[in-house]
C-alpha cells in the first residue's frame, strides 16, 4: 500500500514482473530520469521531455527505420553505410536528398568547409555561386547572377540591377545595370550602364556606358560611351566616344579622340604615351597612323604601316603598302603607291578640293602635273 521502496528492484526481471501490461495499453510513467545501461530494446517510447544519450556508445540503432515526425515511413533514413537519405532508403553519399530543398534566410545558402559557395535570394530575384560571390548583394539590387570567385563581391548600389557576372572578380565592385561582365577581374570597378566587357581585365576601370570592350586588357581605363574596342589592350585608355577599334593595341595610348575607326594591330598606337588623340581618322591595316598624335584628325589611311610617320596632320588619304605623308605634319595631301600625289585635298560635301594633282611629282604647281624621267616614253590620252 505503501508503495515499493528503492531496493524491492534489483533486476530487469523483476521490473518485468510488476510491468504485466508492458505489451497491451497500460504504461510506466517515471517522475524521475531513469538511466538506461546495456541495449535497451523499445516497441515504443514517449518522451515527454528531453531524451538524453550519453557515453561514447550511445548511439541509436534504427536498423531500416525512418527518423520520422509522426512515425510513419519518411523523414530521416540512415543507411548500414552511415550515410544519410532525405525521402529515400538508397542514399549513395553522405547526405542523399529526393526532392526539393527550400533555403529560406534571405543571403543562406550552400557552405564547404566553412565557406559559402551557392545562395539566392527570391527577394531580389539574385543568384551567386562562388567564394564571396555576390556576397554583398542587398535587396535593392534585383537580378544579378554572378559566377566566380569573388564575383560581384562588393556590388552592393541599389542601381546595380540585370547584370552577369562571370570570372574571378568580376565586377568586383560594379555599380552599373544591364552589363555583362565575363572574365577574370573584368569590369572589376565598373561604374557604367548596357556595356558589354569580355576578357581578362576588359573594361576594368570603366566608367561609361554603351560599350563592347572584348580582349585582355581592352578598354581597360575606357571613359568614354558608344565605344566599340576588340583586341588585346585595344583603346586601353579611351575617354573619348563613338570609336570602333579592333586589333591588338589599336589606338593604345589615344585618350579623347572620338569618331575614329582603326582596324590593325597597333594602328593609331600613339607615340608612346598617353596623347590626346586625334578624331574622324579611319586607319585600316597594321600600323597605320602608328604614332599620330594630337591633333591629327580626318585622316584616311589604309595598307600596312600607312602614314606611320604622321604625327599631327590632318585631312591626309594615303593608301598603300608601306606609304607615308609627305611630312609627318603635312595637312590635306593625296599619296597612293607614292606615284599619285594631291595638295589642298579640302573639300567635302560637293564643294570640290582647290588643290593639284601631280603624277609622279609629290608637288605639283598646276591642276595637274606630270613629271616625267628621260627614260619615260611619251605620254598617252
């Protein structure tokens, strides 16, 4: 009546023997926390407080049985392996899930080895995959994708929406929208809106809008808008607009000019240094116009180190392999294949030029000269 004292006990056996409705509807209630020893074997427990397993061999062996919520087959499945399933008793790696994984912290995400590699945000619409990829990213910034070790890594503007960023650095600390920046530290401090920068270093300073900078180093510190430069290191220090320059090095240390076309490896290369170069010149072929400085402007140049020795002229056409100006100053001269020669080239819409034609004369003193060696037959019309 008294109740069972503390040493009426001793053995599992004799627990058994007063628990006679241990496998039907009764049950044992314990108001203390009772210590199990040995392998305990339940049909079923309830725990109405913290179950505790203690000891460097308190595991719990769950044979092919779930981990589950309610009790039913789902949840939790560890295989004899150890590895873990997630709606699945075949786990084939340490952690095997079938189905859907919601991440729901805004900036969560994926980590190895402490370290995190993948996170997206349905908040602004943002994904980044990469160590320190996008890991700035805010809410305000909608739309981005950046791939790559420190992608995007301090894009943090509220402007800087719709971009692409692909490569180690990439955009690093771009405050632009709707760019697409692909390539190792491309566009790293890009400031400028719809540009499009492709290539190690590409429009790595760039400060504009507008742009297509595809190479190493090609529009590497560009400031200026509508520009077109393909090419390793092609108008690496452009600041002026609306130029086209495509080849190796064209147009390399020209800065302000605008409205040129060079196409050639080196062509309006510069002399060496930054210059303020000239505008409206079309340069066609390597080296052509290679050290034209300030100044030259409304030049034509066309064939292989054409007008390579210009420097400041302006209104030039020369055409040919190998051909120069008539001085590396010399303003409004025709030269084509050194045989045919044109002073005062300066007309333009229909207003014709002023100037003289020579053949074989590079100063001719009428409308049109001919200069002829002794050698030279007659001349035929």
């Amino acid at each position: 009546a008294g109740g069972l004292a503390s040493t009426d006990i001793d053995t599992s056996s004799e627990l058994a023997a007063i628990l006679t409705d241990e496998t039907g509807t009764g049950r044992s209630v314990f108001s203390i926390s009772p210590a199990f020893s040995g392998t305990p074997t339940f049909a079923a427990l309830t725990a109405t407080s913290t179950l505790t397993l203690s000891g460097t061999a308190a595991n719990i062996a769950l044979g092919s049985n779930y981990l589950s919520g309610d009790g039913d087959d789902e949840g939790i499945y560890v295989s004899s392996a150890g590895n873990v399933g997630i709606g699945t008793t075949t786990p084939n790696q340490i952690l095997t899930v079938q189905g859907n994984i919601n991440i729901s912290a805004l900036n969560s995400g994926l980590y190895i080895t402490g370290t995190k590699y993948l996170h997206a945000s349905t908040t602004s619409d943002s994904i980044a995959f990469g160590e320190g990829a996008g890991a700035s990213f805010v809410t305000g910034s909608k739309n981005n994708t950046a791939l790559g070790f420190n992608a995007a890594n301090l894009v943090s503007s509220t402007a800087a929406d719709n971009n692409v960023f692909v490569g180690r650095g990439a955009g690093t600390s771009n405050s632009g929208a709707f760019n697409n920046i692909i390539g190792d530290l491309a566009g790293n401090s890009n400031s400028g809106w719809d540009n499009q920068l492709i290539g190690t270093n590409a429009g790595y300073n760039n400060l504009a809008h507008y742009n297509v900078l595809m190479g190493l180093n090609a529009g590497y510190n560009n400031q200026g808008a509508n520009n077109i430069s393909i090419g390793e290191g092609a108008g690496y220090n452009a600041s002026g607009a609306s130029n086209q320059y495509i080849g190796k090095q064209t147009a390399y240390y020209s800065t302000s000019g605008t409205l040129n076309v060079a196409v050639g490896d080196e062509a309006l290369f510069g002399p060496g240094s930054n210059y303020t170069g000239g505008s409206r010149n079309v340069a066609l072929g390597y080296r052509a116009g290679y050290i034209s400085t300030t100044g030259s402007a409304n030049n034509i140049l066309i064939g292989y180190q054409a007008a390579d020795n210009l420097t400041t002229g302006n209104n030039n056409i020369i055409i040919g392999h190998d051909i120069d100006n008539i001085t590396a100053t010399a303003d409004n001269k025709l030269n084509i294949g050194n045989l045919l020669f044109g002073t005062a080239i300066d007309g333009t819409g229909t207003t014709l030029s002023t100037g003289n034609i020579g053949i074989g004369t590079s100063t001719p003193n009428q409308r049109l000269s001919i200069f002829a060696n002794a050698a030279d037959s007659a001349i035929e019309f």
